[in-house]
C-alpha cells in the first residue's frame, strides 16, 4: 500500500459528517414528464437535512430564484457554491472523503466520471470533485491502477460500492466486470481488489452477481444491498416467483449469507 494512505478509509454512512453536498436539479431529461415536482422534492430533503447538519448545494444557474426558494422554505443552514453540474447524483460523481483519525487528516478521492459509460453529457460531472477539493482546501488523489506497464485513471461511481467502515465493502460483478456499460476496460476483479485495498483500506470483498433488471447503471450496487451498521446488511428480495428480479436478488441473498463465514468480518 502506498505509505501516505496508511491508516485512511472511506468513513460509513452513519458516521458523523460535517455537512452534505447536494446538486440543485437541472436536466429536465433525467425525470421525463415528472421534472416540474422535482425541485419541490429536493428543496423538501434540503429542508430536513438542514435542521441537524450543513447543506452544501452546488448551483449555476437561476441562483436568485433557488435562493428565495431557500429562503421563504426557511432553510438557513446551507452554503451555496457555484459549480456546474450535468446531473444531480453527487453519490456517484461527487468526491469520496477519506479520514485518519490518528494523524487528523482528510483526503479526497476523485475518480473519473464517465456517465455511467452510457451519457455523453458529463464533461461538468467529472469537473465536480477536483473544483469541491479546491473550495475545502484538502488534498485530492487521483487513483490509478497499473495495468500492461500502463497507469490507468480508474472511472468509479460512489453507488458501485458500499462500505462498513471498518474494511468490507459490497460490489457486483454486473457493474465492474461486465462488458455493457463498460467503466474501466480489461480491469479483472483482482485488479478492483487491488485497487480497493490500496486506495480504501479494504481486507473483506463480497461480489454480488446482478443488481435490478433495467437500473441506468447497469448493476450499482446503492440499488440492493447496504451496509447499515458495521455488521449489518440490508438487501432487496422480490417475493414474486415470476419477476424477472426474483432469480438474481435471492443469488445475492445466498452470497451474503455465505459472506457471514469471513475471517475478516461477522456480517
């Protein structure tokens, strides 16, 4: 592992934060027939978040507009910041924050982003993480894995994984490995372990096969399974023998089960 990731990690999601960061949505196409609700939606989590933490929310446009919306919603604890977005998901094309308690520091992954390989429009996206690091003022890393004698920048979305916090974490085979939609071109499951294991300080893989039939990601795994506490996963199962998602969700509820044997981790 290189010696300056050393005792850093991907925090969980229920660990406490300082803030969220929150994109103000745009693209109309992203909710066909539905978009004019959407805003009203985000403004509502906007709204409940803010009460216990800070909100971050990245804007570029009709700033005047969205800002009088804060303030008639009553909204006051939030920072806006001016950065151009193709989407809303900061999940997947936002900064991964890493932390090292021992020494009181903070990194930021920034991953390239590439539509989900399926969107042609994400030129802004994948611009989101590196202007983030410069307005907080921590150091970013671009992680890269070696490959053929060549390093490649490794293209990642947040919603691929998920993690416990304390070095296991949840993927698919469906997202990372297939050849449709296709992230990362010839990176084999021991690369991503590599990867992982450098970059995010993780002994404890466990590989789902699919994730939902028709998912624009095609298989990120935010979709079906969650870590939910540090040996706690929540999964989807579909009780109807006829769905098309009954075969696949149950083949992953047979992996986690089998994951519960780990010597890294009681799940």
């Amino acid at each position: 592992m290189n010696e300056k990731l050393n005792d850093f990690r991907m925090p969980a999601e229920w660990e406490n934060q300082k803030s969220v960061w929150i994109a103000w949505p745009y693209n109309k196409y992203d909710w066909p027939g539905l978009y004019k609700s959407i805003p009203k939606v985000v403004l509502e989590i906007i709204y409940k978040i803010s009460k216990s933490q800070t909100v971050n929310l990245l804007v570029h446009k009709k700033v005047k507009k969205i800002k009088k919306l804060i303030q008639l919603s009553k909204i006051k604890n939030i920072n806006f910041h001016k950065i151009k977005t193709d989407r809303i998901w900061l999940r997947d094309s936002g900064p991964i924050f890493l932390i090292n308690k021992k020494i009181k520091k903070k990194l930021i992954l920034d991953f390239r982003f590439n539509g989900w390989a399926k969107y042609n429009n994400f030129n802004n996206d994948n611009k989101i993480t590196d202007k983030i690091s410069k307005l907080v003022k921590l150091k970013k890393i671009e992680p890269v894995i070696k490959k053929n004698k060549n390093l490649i920048k490794v293209i990642m979305e947040g919603g691929a994984f998920d993690v416990n916090g304390v070095g296991s974490i949840i993927l698919t085979e469906e997202c990372l490995l297939s050849k449709i939609q296709e992230r990362n071109k010839d990176l084999k499951k021991k690369d991503y372990e590599k990867l992982f294991s450098k970059y995010l300080n993780i002994k404890n893989f466990i590989w789902l096969k699919k994730g939902i039939i028709g998912d624009d990601t095609h298989g990120h795994v935010d979709d079906i399974s969650r870590f939910v506490s540090k040996n706690t996963i929540m999964t989807a199962i579909e009780s109807n023998k006829k769905d098309k998602n009954y075969k696949n969700l149950y083949e992953n509820l047979d992996i986690l089960k089998k994951s519960k044997k780990s010597k890294w981790a009681k799940i």
